[in-house]
C-alpha cells in the first residue's frame, strides 16, 4: 500500500498532518468469516505519514481473539494494537475505555513528535456504554498542541452530555490560549454536533474553501461522516479520505486526514 498522497501541496513539517480512524479492533467479520485485519492496518496507518494517528476501538489485550487467531499464519501481536501499529521512531499513548469478559478496548495516539502527560477522562453517559477521553499534549514546532481522542455514545442525547463534559474537560485541563484538536469517532448520524461543538470554541476542520463534507462510514459505500476533527487555534489547510478495496476491508470506516496550521 503506497503512502497516502498529501491534499495539499505543504512540504512535511509545515503542517501538522492527522488522521483519525476507528480501526474495529483489528477484526472484521463474524463467525467463520471472521479475519484478522491488524497486519493489514499496520500497513495502512504507516502509508497514512500522519504526525498523529488518532484511533478509537483499539485492544490491549483480548484472550479470546488472540487464542482464536493463533493458529493463523501471521496470528495476533504480541504487543498491544497500539505499540504494534505505531511507525517506527512514533510516541505511543493508550488508555483504556471499556472492559468485557475477555478484554479490553479504548482510545490511541500515535505521535512523531513528542508527547507529554498522558490523560484520561471517563464520559461515560450510561452504564451499557463506556466511553472516555485521551488527552495528550504533543510538542510541535515549539508549541504544546493538546491533542483530544474522543468516541461518543450511539444515542444523541448521550453525545450532547459528552460534548459538554469535552468542554469541561479542556477548559479545567488546557490552558485558554492553547491549540487544541479533538478528533474521533462521534457517531453522529445527523451531522448535529457542530453548533455544540462551536459553542465551546471547537470548529470542524475544514479548508475555507472546496468541499467540506468527508464521508468515512461505511467503509464500503461511505455516506455518513461520523469521523472528524475539531480544533481551536489551528486552521485547516486540507481534508482527505483514503479510498478503495484495501481500505474497505480493513475497519467498517475510512480514517480521515486533516492538515492543520496554526492560526
């Protein structure tokens, strides 16, 4: 799989380069159709040359699925889905979401630059769904960026409740005039969440101009943009979403790239 081609014509370094991807779990398929799809995904977010690879539904650890998958030829990692993801020479930060009977699963950040104290957030709005925050600043350019890995909740009311406690979050933990991106997975059929999101000072990324709307899900035919990346103090230069059969079979959902400059 080639690298991901750049949407706009910024030299690496001049723009902070990011990409956010739901990545299953690294399984797709169910029953006998199930397949292990990590190895693959280790390719694709590599091709991605992001400098933050945000991702939801990530493992730990899952006893079940690693004894399932080890009789296959390349069997499941030994590391945690994060470490075993991240490129060479990437700061890796991982926090635990959710927990179920053989496992786990949460929130990720891969970073070329360096990274600070990693944090979490429980925004858990019900007991059938346990959600959270990462926070991590990442060092760019001589400016603390802080970085916001967020999955929200399938219901909207419940994603109403998370927005305000995102907001709370970054305002007792990130300094006012501090870059912020929050980017995730945030189920957000109806493309309701923006007027909240701005609300609080967090704007989608996208360029001034052209097309705004990125697809992301499903993988296969994408219609609904349920990944994005809001920011506050950066200003986007450029939006893609990477296409076609290997990535329709790696996750249920497209990663999306944004590429960010500092207002």
């Amino acid at each position: 799989m080639r690298s991901v081609a750049r949407p706009t014509p910024h030299a690496p370094g001049d723009v902070l380069r990011v990409a956010t991807y739901n990545i299953h779990k690294g399984v797709r398929g169910l029953g006998p159709a199930k397949r292990l799809e990590i190895h693959n995904l280790q390719t694709g977010v590599s091709s991605l040359d992001a400098d933050i690879v945000c991702m939801q539904e990530v493992r730990l650890f899952h006893h079940g699925e690693a004894a399932y998958f080890d009789h296959t030829s390349f069997g499941w990692p030994e590391k945690g889905q994060a470490e075993f993801l991240a490129p060479e020479g990437y700061e890796v930060a991982y926090r635990t979401n959710a927990k179920t009977r053989y496992g786990e699963h949460g929130n990720a950040l891969l970073s070329r630059w360096p990274i600070g104290d990693i944090g979490h957030h429980d925004v858990s709005d019900h007991s059938f769904e346990q959600r959270g925050l990462l926070h991590v600043p990442v060092r760019w350019k001589g400016v603390e960026v802080h970085a916001v890995v967020a999955h929200f909740g399938l219901i909207h009311s419940s994603r109403v409740r998370q927005v305000e406690r995102l907001a709370a979050f970054v305002r007792e933990h990130v300094p006012p005039n501090a870059p912020v991106l929050v980017a995730g997975d945030y189920n957000d059929w109806g493309e309701r969440l923006d007027v909240p999101m701005r609300a609080h000072g967090l704007k989608r990324a996208a360029p001034s101009t052209g097309r705004t709307r990125a697809a992301t899900f499903p993988s296969r035919l994408p219609v609904f943009t349920l990944d994005r990346v809001y920011v506050r103090g950066l200003r986007c230069t450029g939006v893609q979403v990477p296409r076609g059969p290997s990535w329709a079979r790696m996750s249920d959902h497209l990663p999306l790239v944004v590429e960010l400059a500092l207002e």
